[in-house]
C-alpha cells in the first residue's frame, strides 16, 4: 500500500505534467492566434457558499470576503498562516470547491493601432 509520502509526490507530479501541457498549449495557441486572447473566468460566488468555510477559518482568525471574484481573491491572499503551509493549501483547496466552475469568456481581438 503506497505511503502518504508516495501519493503527495505522485499528485505533485501529475500537477506539474498538468502546468506543463497548460503551458504548451497556451504558446501554440499564441503562435497560431496572435491577434486572439483566450480568457477563463470564475463567475461571482453563490450567496452562502462560503458560510461554512468562513464559520471554520473565524476560529483561527481569518475570514474571506465572497462578494465579488475580485474580493475572493484579494483575501485569499490575505489569508494565510506563513508557519503553516498545510493550513495556506487546505484554506485554497476548500474556497475552491466552494467557487462556481471557470467558463470562458467572448474571445478578444487584440486592437492594431
């Protein structure tokens, strides 16, 4: 039976073949579209969705703000214990799943000027 050690290492390496074919898809889509932007977005999050996680990061003093995608963001990066990485990654993981999946947004045509 694989260790905990094992499995950490196979799912960062299976994050990193992932980052990989991110990145060499994005510089073939540039190379073939360069008047094209492709964008992701994450739609503003559901009322409520974050209550739990927010009732579990007040015990340890922390809270995110879910009123806009702008305003998650922003307080995720404010919410981190710089001793405790474990905490920083479980805090990520959890308003994650709490978000509404990515769509893509309409396509932009870069200006010539």
């Amino acid at each position: 039976m694989p260790s905990a050690c094992q499995h950490k290492e196979a799912n960062s390496m299976v994050e990193e073949f992932m980052l990989l074919a991110n990145i060499s898809v994005a510089a073939e889509t540039t190379r073939a579209f360069p008047q094209c932007a492709m964008l992701r977005r994450h739609p503003c999050p559901q009322p409520g969705a974050f209550d739990g996680l927010n009732h579990a990061l007040r015990q340890h003093g922390v809270e995110l703000d879910a009123t806009s995608s702008l305003t998650l963001g922003a307080s995720l990066d404010k919410c981190v214990k710089p001793d405790q990485p474990y905490f920083n990654k479980l805090v990520r993981i959890l308003a994650t799943r709490s978000m509404q999946q990515a769509c893509a947004a309409k396509p932009i045509h870069w200006l010539a000027h």
